[in-house]
C-alpha cells in the first residue's frame, strides 16, 4: 500500500549534503519520512548551494523539535 503524502514542507537547509543525510537519519530513527532536494548540486558546491531537507507536512512540528535537540 502506497504512503499517504499531503504536502512536503522544508524543515531545515544544510551547506553540505553529508549534514543533511545525517538529520535524515535522526528522523528516520523517530519514524519520519524525510527527503533532501539538491543533494548532488549541494555535493558539487558545498556551501553555495544548500541541501534542503523536506518532510511531511503532518511531521513538520515534531520533526524540527527533533532537529533542534541536535543541536
């Protein structure tokens, strides 16, 4: 059975793709969908393009509560 995806949201922008693929890991953990857009453009210009991590719209609140206990 296909997921049920309302509206992809950004929850946060990363300089390097490697930042990102770590977040989406700690969302991972927790259950939470997560996609990065500009992944290989953030690999080939670390720091001018950003790695945007997109989650479910539904998974917006506790998935940036996530993100900034990381910090």
């Amino acid at each position: 059975m296909a997921m049920q995806v309302d509206e992809l949201v950004v929850v946060a922008e990363y300089n390097t793709a490697v930042e990102a693929e770590m977040a989406k890991s700690i969302l991972a953990c927790a259950g939470i969908y997560a996609q990065i857009e500009n992944e290989y453009m953030a690999t080939l210009y670390p720091g001018v393009v950003r790695a945007r991590l997109i989650v479910d719209e539904s998974d917006y609140k506790q998935a940036k509560t996530l993100l900034r206990l990381r910090d």
